[in-house]
C-alpha cells in the first residue's frame, strides 16, 4: 500500500493543484453554458444566485472531495472502498468513477466542434460561419464531426499519457494563464462595442423581476457543471495533493478562479449579443446554439472577425481541452488503481472507450440521427444521464461518506494537517449535515420532471 503511495504522481506545489483544479473547473461550463444560461435566466440574479451556491455548496463539496482524496491518495473507487467495502460504498466509488468516463467522450465532441471552428476562422473563413444553416450542416455531416472529434481526442490523451507533472500540470501551468489573458482581451473589447452597456447592466445587476423558479434550479446544476463536483475529478486530484498543501486556501482559489472566469465569460459574450441584436429576448435565449450560431454572427457584425474569432476559439479551445484533461485523467487513475496496469495501458483503454462513445454522440446528428434513446439524440442523453441524473445520486454518496462514515472530526483533522487553516469551518458543517441532500433532491427531481415534459427547463 505505501509502495503505491510512493510511486503515485503527485503535483508538485500548491499553485501545480490549483492550476489543475481550476483547468478542470474552468471549461465549456464557464465558456459556453454559463453565458446562455445567464442570459436565459435572469441576468444580473442568475449571476447573484449562482455565486451564493458556489461559495457555500461548492465550497463544501470541493473541500469535501479534495479531502477524501488526499487522504486516501486514491482514484474513487479505492478511495470509497478505504473506509469499509459495504455494497453501498461500493457503489458511490464507482459511480464517481463512472461519470466522467461517461462525460469526455461526448465532451470531446463538442470539443471537436470548437476545434472546427478555430480552424475554419484561421483560414479567414469567418463569413461562411456567421451563414444561416452552416453549424447545422456540420453536425450533419458524419465524416467532419468524427474527424475533428479524433483530433480533439488525440489532444486529450497525448497530455494524460504524459502524467501528472510532466503532462497534466505543465499543460495547465501555461495554458490557465493564456486563457485569463485572452479572455480579459476579448471581454474588453466585447464591452465597449456601441451599444453593448445594456447587456453588461443587464448580466452584473440583479433584477428581482428576472427571477424564477428555473433561475434556481439552472444554477444549482450550473454549480455543479462548473466546479466539477461529483465527477471524480476532484477525489482523484486530491491525491495527488502533498500533505503540505492548505486544501482551504486552495479551494478557495479554485472558487474564485472558477467564478471570475465565468462572469468574464459572461461578460465576453451577453454584452456583444446585446449590442448585435438590441437586446432581442429570442437573441439573449438562444441556448446551446449561442456560441456556435449566434457569436459568429455577432463576432461578423463587430469588425476584426479573424482576429477576434481566432482568439475567442482559442480561448474556448484551451478551455475545453483543461477541463477534457481532468476527466480523462479521473477515468485513467481509476484503471491504474483498479486494473493494476501501467498508465499507457489505462490511457489506451480510456481511449477506446472515448473512441466507442464518442463516435455514438459524434454521428447522433448526422448518420445516426434517427437512432434516439428515450426521445434525446445520443449527445444529450449522455449529458442528461451523467449531469442530471448520476451527478446529484454521485454526490449525495459523498455526503453521506463524509457524515455517516468518515466522520466530520476525522476529515476536518485532515483540512488542518500540518497547521492548515478551516475558517468556513462552521459553513461546511451545516451545509453537508443539513443542506447539501434537499438541493441535490431538487436538482434531481427538477432534471427527471422535465424529462418528463411537467416542468420546462
């Protein structure tokens, strides 16, 4: 057991984990869900809303998931199966084990896509992008979309099979800082586009008059989308942490850093919308057609389209690959852990799975668009499954790991291991005894009743 400890990766520094936390966090969630749900739900009060989740539920679940990690220095499955091999342990190791085997495949086509889209604004192929019907004869085509899926993929895994030092935290120590850059640039310029004030008044400033049943529940799953709670990441980064890493200290860098990029997300895109439609409502809710239908309409109308459409499909494509990065990681820990083989061979393994399901979510609207499973192309029900259904089920066991069987006392002596501070000491204890479990309840139900077709989302 300390032989596998001994030889397990680690990060090197703080700054090495909260890079890669933060690569895992910061993704297409901040980039392109955060924006159109945002936009959809209220503006300034989604904003308001999913802050206040952040810093109390995601505080708590980050903080939660980090520890059980480092203490364990376990991928999930092992890391549950640490504290007891009871079936219902079994079963929260694994189905945090699970998710995001389930999620970088599909991920990866959208990756794919993003990755289409950098290249055709390289070539100065901005106007036949900003055309009517041109993403959706993209997704159509088989042939594109597996092709630039594999091309993403190949991406991904060549920084995993690298490790975690070398690959894994290189990657995200000079990727996270580009990113910042471009996305500092892009929101500049995007905010002081004629017209474009409106749309920033609208996404800082809370209105209560914006504020619905659905502005809570999109951010409750918001949070979980964009923090990358319950996919196994953070369990999995946690043990490569060093026991001389504040894992509070950190969390909280994660969060701000999480938070900050997705309001400039925000920031980058709601004002430019506004300023290209005059604050059209139909414009504002376009939903996950934003970025790839409505911005390049946008980004036709702003001037600079190669240059900005460059930097803006950079920033998306860094985005997308640190986030891809943490979940295959994630899945290939929990091979190395479980299988007993050697990083390349889990790397090839999680490559045929990405290959198997990806091409599945790849072709959905394409060649295999007639094929659906409970009424939703492939793509969407791999998001539905894992995001709204496994997600909250994945998180309820970390709860109840964390109070029924670890114990509050024995995983806040490990936040405090070698002096490290816990200042929201009392705001962990009462959210995970008493509040985590009714907004997971929610999330799920909310998620299963739509599907149901009783409430909208």
């Amino acid at each position: 057991m300390e032989e596998q400890k001994k030889n397990r990766g680690s990060f090197t520094n703080r700054l090495g984990f909260v890079l890669s936390a933060a690569g895992a966090s910061v993704g297409l969630g901040n980039i392109w869900r955060f924006p159109y749900l945002a936009a959809k739900y209220g503006g300034g009060i989604f904003l308001l809303v999913y802050i206040i989740f952040a810093m109390t539920f995601g505080y708590t679940m980050i903080m939660a998931e980090s520890a059980i990690g480092r203490m364990t220095k376990k991928s999930p499955v092992s890391a549950y199966a640490h504290f007891g091999h009871r079936a219902g342990l079994r079963f929260g190791g694994w189905i945090n084990a699970i998710i995001p085997m389930l999620i970088v495949p599909y991920y990866s086509t959208i990756g794919g896509w993003v990755t289409k889209y950098l290249f055709e604004y390289i070539r100065g192929n901005h106007t036949a992008l900003a055309q009517d019907g041109y993403f959706g004869k993209f997704i159509s085509n088989g042939a594109a979309t597996e092709f630039w899926f594999l091309v993403f993929a190949a991406m991904t895994m060549a920084v995993i099979v690298m490790g975690v030092d070398s690959g894994i935290e290189r990657i995200s120590r000079f990727m996270m800082p580009v990113l910042v850059v471009l996305a500092v640039i892009i929101c500049g310029y995007s905010v002081t586009r004629p017209g474009a004030m409106a749309g920033v008044l609208y996404f800082l400033v809370p209105n209560p008059a914006n504020f619905s049943w659905m502005t809570l529940v999109s951010a409750m799953g918001q949070m979980f989308y964009s923090l990358s709670i319950a996919m196994g990441i953070l369990i999995t980064f946690g043990s490569y942490m060093k026991d001389d890493v504040e894992i509070e200290n950190a969390t909280v860098q994660v969060e701000i850093f999480d938070t900050g990029i997705a309001m400039i997300a925000g920031l980058m895109i709601i004002p430019a919308v506004f300023a290209f439609s005059g604050g059209d409502p139909a414009m504002l809710k376009a939903g996950p057609s934003l970025m790839f239908i409505t911005l390049p309409k946008v980004l036709e109308s702003m001037g600079f389209t190669t240059l900005m459409g460059v930097l803006f499909f950079v920033l998306v494509l860094f985005a997308a690959l640190t986030s891809a990065i943490a979940l295959a990681e994630s899945a290939v820990a929990t091979f190395c852990d479980e299988l007993g083989i050697t990083r390349v061979k889990s790397v090839a393994l999680m490559s045929v799975i990405m290959v198997a399901i990806g091409t599945l979510s790849s072709l959905g609207y394409g060649p295999l668009a007639a094929v659906t499973v409970i009424g939703m192309q492939f793509l969407d029900f791999f998001d539905f499954i894992t995001n709204s259904v496994m997600m909250p089920i994945a998180a309820v066991c970390t709860c109840l790991l964390v109070v029924r069987v670890i114990g509050l006392k024995r995983l806040e002596a490990e936040v405090k291991k070698n002096g490290g501070e816990f200042r929201r000491q009392n705001v962990f204890e009462f959210m995970i005894r008493y509040i985590c479990f009714p907004i997971l309840l929610v999330i799920l139900l909310s998620s299963l009743l739509s599907v149901l077709g009783v409430i909208s989302m």
